[in-house]
C-alpha cells in the first residue's frame, strides 16, 4: 500500500516539475523582443519587388503589384531587425543584381 501512495506521490510531483518548466519556457519565450520589420539598409526595392538581405545566404524576395509589402513576421523568420550583411546592389542594362558572399541574385526590372 505504501509503493502505491509513494508511486502515486512520484508521479504527481514529476508532473507539477514538468508543468512549472514548461510554463516558465513558455513565458520566457513570450517576452523575448523580436521585431518583424527588417533593418532598412538590408532592403532593396525595384518597381514592385522588394528584396530583402536577411543573412549573406538568405533573400526574401516580395512582390506586391500595389507597391504594399507584408512586414508581419511569418514562422519561418519573426525577427528581421538584424545587422545588415555585407551585399552589394547594383543595377545595369535593366538587370538588379544582388551579390553577397554566398549568393548572387539577379532579377530583370520592369517586368
């Protein structure tokens, strides 16, 4: 009789302990700052397409036929507000390129 009220003991205690961690790495994460809105120098817009530098091997590309682009963060990446990565831009024979490390994108304006 005793094992069973320890055993029963055990496992509610185990399972308040779980509880309490998990809320408190859920409330941890809650107030962590993150800001869904990029850093402005790491954005290149040309006509209706925004690209934006997220990391030397990551580009978010947009385009919005409005000229609107959506800065709400997504599960993939919440926080945009980071140093902005070494690139360069450029724009030649109607040809944006962007070119960073790792990368090289090139996208035909006007189109």
């Amino acid at each position: 009789y005793q094992r069973r009220v320890r055993g029963r003991i055990m496992k509610q205690l185990l399972l308040f302990l779980l509880f309490i961690s998990l809320s408190y790495a859920q409330s941890k994460h809650e107030i962590l700052p993150y800001d869904p809105v990029a850093t402005p120098t790491s954005i290149v817009v040309s006509g209706n397409a925004r690209f934006t530098v997220l990391t030397s091997q990551l580009i978010r590309i947009e385009y919005s036929t409005s000229g609107s682009f959506e800065n709400r963060a997504t599960l993939a990446f919440l926080n945009r507000k980071l140093p902005t990565p070494a690139f360069k831009s450029s724009t030649s024979n109607g040809v944006l390129t962007i070119e960073t490390d790792y990368l090289k994108l090139q996208y035909q304006t006007g189109k």
